[in-house]
C-alpha cells in the first residue's frame, strides 16, 4: 500500500497545482480558505515528505498571492498565514515575520469577537454571521496562532489559541453524544440547526493535536481540553461506517457519505496518537479510511465525494443537498491524510508489527 500512498500524492499534489482558473473550489490563486487550506496541505506534504518541490511551490504561491490579503481581515480568509512561520524559518524573510505579527495582533485586538470572547465567523462573501461562532475557525485562524506562537516563543498567542480552542470546544460540543455541532449563535443561545455536521469536527479534531503540541511550554493546558478530545474522538469512531468513511451529517446514515471529512478525522485520529491523546486502538479505524478514500482518487488526482462549500444549513436535508465536486479542501484534507500515515511513528509501528 506504501506505493500506492506515494502514487496517490504526487497525483493529488499535481492536480492542486494545476491550472483551473475560475473554478470556485480548484482555483488556488486567490487568497482565502479555500486555497489556504490547499496550501497549508501541500506545504505539510513537501515537509513531511521531504518533496522540495512542493515547498517551493507554496513559497513561489505566496509572493504571487501575498497582495491579495491587504483587504481581506477576515476570520475565513486567516487559512493562508499558516504557513508562514514555516516558510519563515526556511527563508528567514523579514517580511513573512513581519506580516505574521501584524496579522496576530488583528486577530488579538480588532477581530470581531462573541460576547464569549470566541472569534466571530467572518468571511470574505458579503453576508455577515453575526456573533456565531463555527467549528472551522479552528483549522482557519487559530492554527495559525499557535503555530506563530511556536516560532516566536510569545506566550501571549499561545493562551489566545488555548482560549481560542477550549472555547470552541465548549460551545460546539454536544454533552450527550460527545459530537460537535456547525455552530453556534450567542445572540439566541442556541446551535442554530443542531446538526452534528462532519467536515465541522474534522476541522477541529484534526486541529487540537498540533495546536497542543505548537503551544506546549507557552500555555498550561487544562484536563478538560484532553477530555473533550478523547471524548470527540470517541464519539466519532463509534458512527464511523464499514467502509471507513462518515456520513456528512455524523448521527444520520440516510445522508451522504463525504470524503473530505472522512479524511480528516482519520488524520486526526493519527494526530492523536502521535501527540498522546489518544491510544493505539485508534489506528484501525483511521486505516480503514485510507482504504476506502484511496479507492476515491481518480487517475488525474481528483478527490471525489466532497461537499462543497457549507454555511449553517438550517436542516439535516439542506446538508445533505449539499453539490459534491472537487475542491481543493477536499484535495488537502486527503493529501494530509495519506501524508500523515507516510509520516507517522504509530503508523510505522502498525505496519512493522503486521
């Protein structure tokens, strides 16, 4: 399967990096969640893997992209500088600090904020989701923090990301099934739809590990941070299907089964393991999904079965009317899949001791 793995990545890698202008969710020249989060993946595939060229690509994106972001301080559109830090400890460009400090001090002192204190989901559409608060803002905008904490040695971003993280835990997680749900709206005190909608957890349960590790050192972490991790991880491997995958609304098999979120938890689940949070038990259902999403990679590199773009839906059947169609999420979210099992020490062992 190593070959297979391989194969797969470099056909993913060149599908992202080709040229689909105009596309909505291939486009990767433009600078908001969408792209960051496809970059964001491919830098993690260059590292991870050693491929020179996929780190050179991610540097070369960013001076063709960087003037884009100038307008665009929104939550949503945070996803690209995380790969700064990293980029500028391989370059040392002043630059790539610079506008990372500067971006981290709009997100501590002028991003909009719920009265809990969370990051208010902005985007950059014009529509406007007044104090609420949305699952992916941890993959888009927190990550970031830590990962600058991390390079800088601020202990300031490491507690903003710490409270950032537990406070999104807090709010999203539902304390019967231990799944988290879209969102969350502080004006009516309530979860909107309630759905447990997957790509939602995948954000975040493929999110805390690094952002603990990132931050161990700076920021005390609370017990109650690795509860809810294991308690949503738990959650989610116990409505995992047969074949690997999850269904786009977690707790409702009636709905479609989705890739992107599917790759992601299982890369969580890696994560967690590697980091400590979770147990070796973990392994088997994240192999599982290898199995399933790589029969899901078509011979150009394309990812199939991924929902498009989904705001809060108001109802289970929205979410699962949801158009499925690559994008680059989809094309990430898989790629740092099949990274982490190339990459990771559980998945080595996993493999010695078959």
């Amino acid at each position: 399967m190593t070959g297979q793995m391989t194969d797969a990545m470099s056909r993913i890698y060149s599908c992202m990096t080709g040229d689909h202008q105009g596309i909505w969710g291939m486009d990767i020249n433009h600078w908001d969640w969408v792209p960051g989060v496809g970059v964001i993946s491919i830098l993690d595939y260059g590292e991870k893997i050693g491929q020179a060229e996929a780190i050179h690509y991610v540097q070369t994106w960013v001076e063709r992209n960087k003037h884009k972001a100038d307008a665009l301080n929104v939550i949503n559109a945070m996803a690209p500088y995380a790969v700064f830090p990293a980029l500028y400890r391989r370059t040392g460009e002043k630059w790539l600090l610079a506008k990372s400090q500067e971006i981290a001090q709009w997100m501590l002192y002028e991003a909009p904020r719920t009265r809990e204190r969370a990051f208010e989901h902005t985007v950059t559409e014009a529509v406007e989701f007044r104090e609420q608060v949305w699952a992916d803002t941890v993959f888009m905008a927190v990550l970031f923090l830590a990962r600058l904490a991390k390079l800088t040695g601020d202990k300031q971003l490491a507690e903003e990301a710490l409270e950032q993280t537990m406070l999104h835990l807090q709010l999203l997680q539902d304390t019967n099934t231990g799944l988290l749900y879209h969102g969350w709206n502080c004006e009516a005190g309530n979860h909107l739809s309630a759905v447990h909608w997957a790509r939602a957890n995948a954000w975040i349960v493929m999110s805390v590990p690094e952002i603990m590790t990132e931050i161990s050192g700076l920021a005390v972490i609370p017990a109650e941070l690795y509860e809810r991790y294991r308690t949503l991880a738990a959650a989610l491997r116990s409505c995992q299907a047969a074949d690997g995958l999850w269904h786009t609304v977690l707790d409702r098999v009636d709905t479609y089964k989705e890739t992107s979120a599917s790759a992601g938890i299982a890369c969580g689940f890696l994560r967690g393991i590697d980091a400590g949070l979770l147990d070796v038990s973990f392994m088997e259902p994240a192999e599982r999904t290898l199995t399933g999403v790589l029969s899901l990679i078509n011979p150009v590199g394309e990812v199939a079965g991924v929902s498009g773009g989904t705001p809060i839906m108001p109802s289970v059947d929205a979410y699962n009317q949801i158009k499925i169609y690559p994008t680059l999420y989809g094309q990430g979210l898989t790629l740092q899949l099949l990274t982490q099992f190339k990459y990771s020490s559980a998945s080595e062992q996993a493999t010695e001791g078959k």
